[in-house]
C-alpha cells in the first residue's frame, strides 16, 4: 500500500513547467514526502524532500498544501532527459514503500 | 565514491538453481534493502536491514534469504529459483536520519529464470 495517489501518466512539451500532483489525505504528522524518479533501464534516483514548507533545489521544486493532504513537484523547464517514472513516497521512519507513480513523457 | 554497486549485472537461471546477488555502498549508512520490480510495477520491498547485524522481511520475502555480511555489504540469495522470481532487483542504502532520509539506488540486476 503506497499510501499516495497519483495520475498514471502525464505528457509535457519540451521547455514547458510541469506540474506533477499527488494525494497522500491520510499523512501523518511526522512523515515527510518524498520524490523520486527512475530513467529507462535505470535505478531510482531521489529528486526531492520536504515536510511543510515548499522547498527547492537544483532539479525542482515541491509545493506542500497547506493541510498536507496533497503535494506538487514542478519541474521548471521539462527536458527530454526528464522523461521517467516519479514516485510521490510518504516516508516515516520504516522503509520507503513505492507505488507504480506517474510516467512522464516530454515531447520535443 | 561508487555510491551503491550491484554484482551480476544480468544472470540467467535455470528452475531450481541457486544464486546470491551482492550489494555493497560505501557511503556509511546503516540501513539497507533489497527490492524487487515487476515489468509495468512500482518495486516492492523483500527485505531490509536497519542496521548492522538485524534483517527484517519486507512485502515480498517468500523465496529469499539475506546476509548483512557488515555495515557496506547486503547480499540476497534465492535458494531455489523459480520463474516468478524473473524481476529486475534493486539494492538501496539510506541515510540514518529517520523520516527525512535519502535512499541511494544501485543499477539493478536483470534475473531471469527459465
């Protein structure tokens, strides 16, 4: 049970924001949300982390409603190379359970 | 740093053979996993180590057995493979830090069993 929801599959233009949502109503007070992605033929990588406030690094951003419930990583500028699979993962403190997440395609 | 290898890389099997896939990571984390994933699936957990010396079973245990030989290495064996087992396996790492920690990937190795 991932315990997250989110859009099977997504489509993105080169060079265009995407947003990417996920719904986790049932999250504890202590668990983070966590994303990850995972390229063709590749391993899981991490992308990004928060708890309550939005946070940012250098391959995007994660919006945290403000009850939790749901979350929004955004990818600025969408390049082929972000084509893949990502994981929207509550984590507590027991190993991180992955659902079947959202497959991203970016059209050139 | 190589972050977390994987040995084989690809393996094929006949029905009832035996093999142990390694992991090692050179990062110092505690805690350790081995998943497993599906063509069209999401991985799902076999086991896990927390910590040096302990192994706890994940979703998916039933045809496996796990070493954590020290802190770097975690190695997972099929005593007696079975064409269910055909999957891609994935070794991770993860930071200690509770809720908040990173988990570290390996490449993966590509098992088949005829």
């Amino acid at each position: 049970d991932a315990k997250t929801t989110q859009p099977n599959s997504m489509e993105s233009n080169e060079e265009e924001p995407v947003h990417l949502p996920c719904n986790h109503s049932t999250i504890s007070g202590t668990d983070y949300i966590h994303w990850y992605r995972q390229l063709p033929s590749q391993g899981p990588e991490y992308v990004i982390h928060g708890l309550t406030s939005n946070v940012n690094n250098r391959m995007a951003s994660l919006a945290i409603a403000e009850d939790r419930k749901s979350s929004t990583l955004i990818l600025h500028r969408a390049t082929l190379r972000d084509a893949a699979v990502y994981y929207c993962i509550r984590g507590g403190n027991t190993p991180l359970v992955f659902g079947k997440g959202t497959r991203l395609s970016v059209i050139a | 740093n190589a972050g977390v290898t994987q040995t084989p890389k690809f393996q094929v099997l006949k029905t009832g053979q035996s093999m142990t896939l390694q992991c090692a990571q050179d990062m110092n984390h505690n805690s350790m996993y081995w998943y497993r994933q599906d063509p069209g699936m999401g991985l799902r957990l076999i086991y896990y180590s927390a910590s040096e010396g302990t192994t706890d079973k994940g979703e998916v245990p039933n045809g496996y057995n796990v070493s954590r030989l020290n802190k770097r290495e975690f190695s997972l064996r099929l005593e007696s493979a079975a064409p269910s087992q055909t999957s891609v396996y994935f070794c991770a790492s993860r930071t200690s830090g509770g809720a908040y920690g990173t988990q570290y990937f390996g490449p993966g190795t590509r098992l088949t069993v005829l």
